[in-house]
C-alpha cells in the first residue's frame, strides 16, 4: 500500500509488516482479558478525493479513545478535518453516505452499526481502517 494510501483497491492492509497475511488473531476484536489502550492512533486510508478535500498527503491516523468503534473514528475523522463533515457521513453524525464503505480486516462493516467494536489490529495500528468510495455504473 502506499504512503498516501492510493493502493485501497489492489492491497487492502491484508499483509503485515513483514509481508505475510495477517493471522486470524490479529484481527479479532478485543475482549475483557486483553489488553487495551486508553487512547489509540488509528490509521486510516482515504480515498483520493476525500485526500484532496481535506489537503491531506501521506499517511492520515486519529486518536481516539477506548472503545474505538466505527462511530468514533467517524468523530475523529470529522474533528480533526472539519471539512469532511458530510462527506464520509450525513452532517450530525447520521448513516454513512451513499457509494462509501468503511473495511477493517478485509472485512466490509458498511452495514454495521456505529457503536460496533473494531478490531485489536486497527486498534493497535497494524491495520488501517479503510474508507472506501464505492464504484457503480456500467
């Protein structure tokens, strides 16, 4: 993937640092036993048009605290770029908008609630949390 995260179709975060898949581990989200940071750095991958709005070049991550769930990292996103208040999501916080889909762990959450729990490898930053613009037509 590259630094800007312009590879979102071709690699999505689906090796690990030193190239191998992911075990399933990785991915799993957090139960009561492991261990949790007080406050995560997330990265997350935009797609190139949602860079551009927000003047963005290079790798983009957000703090956000524990539980870090889609919704919160929404927060973040919105907080820390206020111009895409409306983009990813309808203003005030509502659905996600039409034609953008979120992934973490080659997992499509779309259709998930806000308040879902992401997994430990987003959490930790070994995975992105993927914000994709979705292609329709023909």
């Amino acid at each position: 993937m590259s630094e800007g995260g312009a590879d979102v179709a071709g690699g999505r975060g689906t090796a690990g640092s030193d190239g191998a898949a992911p075990s399933e581990s990785s991915c799993a989200v957090s139960t009561p036993e492991s261990p949790a940071l007080d406050i995560a750095d997330v990265r997350i991958v935009l797609p190139g048009h949602l860079r551009n709005l927000a003047k963005v070049t290079g790798r983009l991550s957000v703090q956000v605290a524990q539980p870090v769930t889609i919704g919160a990292v929404l927060d973040a996103i919105e907080t820390q770029f206020p111009v895409l208040r409306g983009a990813i999501r309808d203003h005030g916080a509502g659905p996600r908008r039409p034609f953008v889909r979120f992934f973490a762990c080659e997992q499509d959450l779309s259709h998930d609630p806000m308040d879902t729990v992401l997994p430990d490898a987003v959490v930790t930053g070994a995975e992105p949390f993927l914000v994709v613009g979705a292609v329709a037509g023909g």
